[in-house]
C-alpha cells in the first residue's frame, strides 16, 4: 500500500470528490480524513496516474 499524505483535504466533501474520481478510474483505495491521507494499491506507473488525478482535482499529495 502507497500512502499519499497532503493537507488539502479538510471536510467531507473533499473525501467524496476523492473518492468519486479514484473510483471511476479502478483504483483500489482508503481515504482518512483525520489524518489527510489517500492509501493506495498502485505502483509505478499506476501511482503516477493516481496522483495526476488527485492533483487535478486541487490536492498536492506527497509520499509517506
């Protein structure tokens, strides 16, 4: 599992927009609101893909 930490994420509305886009694209994930994290089953390629569409949705991600 990939974690993904970034502090863009402040409500749940945020966890829903999140959620909606990784859903629609296959990804395997958890958010955590509390501790503003995106955990992720993706590799290489697939990771580079997930954090293109968190970071088009406004949310800088960075690796933990």
């Amino acid at each position: 599992m990939t974690v993904l930490r970034t502090d863009d994420i402040h409500c749940e509305k945020c966890v829903e927009r999140i959620t909606k886009a990784l859903t629609r694209s296959g990804f395997d994930f958890q958010v955590n609101l509390q501790k503003k994290t995106v955990s992720l089953k993706a590799e290489g390629v697939e990771l580079m893909k997930a954090k293109e569409i968190l970071e088009d949705l406004g949310f800088e991600m960075e690796e933990v």
